[in-house]
C-alpha cells in the first residue's frame, strides 16, 4: 500500500511538472517569437513560410528549440537535476 502512494504522488508530481512546462513553453515560444519579430522589421516571417522560404523555416526552427531548451532547463525540478 505504501508502493502504491508513492508511485501516485510521482505521477501527480510529474503531470504537475507537465502542465507547468506546457504553460511555459506556451508564454515562452509566444515571447520569443514576439521578439524576433520585432528584431527583423523588415521581414514577414509567415508570408515568408506560405512561400516555402527554407532559409526562414530553418531559423523559426532554430529561435523554437532554443526556446525549449531554456524553457526546460529552467522547468525541471532540482531533484531530478
């Protein structure tokens, strides 16, 4: 009986963590793209994709896993560091 909370409060701790982290990734990817908008006025990053643009894909792509990655390291509790 003991196993079995212990294993119940670890995944309540992990879907904690997972809402948290989804919630952050949210804000972050919408902060950063924000950013990078803002530091290249003179380009429409979107129109630039329905044009099939792979130079601007690849650097969208890049700005979304740098993104995540400081989302995730800043997410992840102490213990599992």
């Amino acid at each position: 009986m003991e196993h079995l909370k212990f294993v119940l409060v670890h995944y309540a701790v992990t879907l904690g963590w997972a809402i948290v982290g989804a919630i952050s990734m949210g804000v972050g990817l919408g902060v950063a793209l924000k950013i990078f908008n803002w530091l290249t006025p003179n380009i429409d990053e979107m129109e630039e994709l329905k044009k099939g643009n792979i130079g601007v894909a690849i650097v969208l792509a890049a700005v979304v896993l740098a993104t995540a990655i400081v989302v995730a390291v800043t997410v992840i509790p102490e213990a599992v560091k």
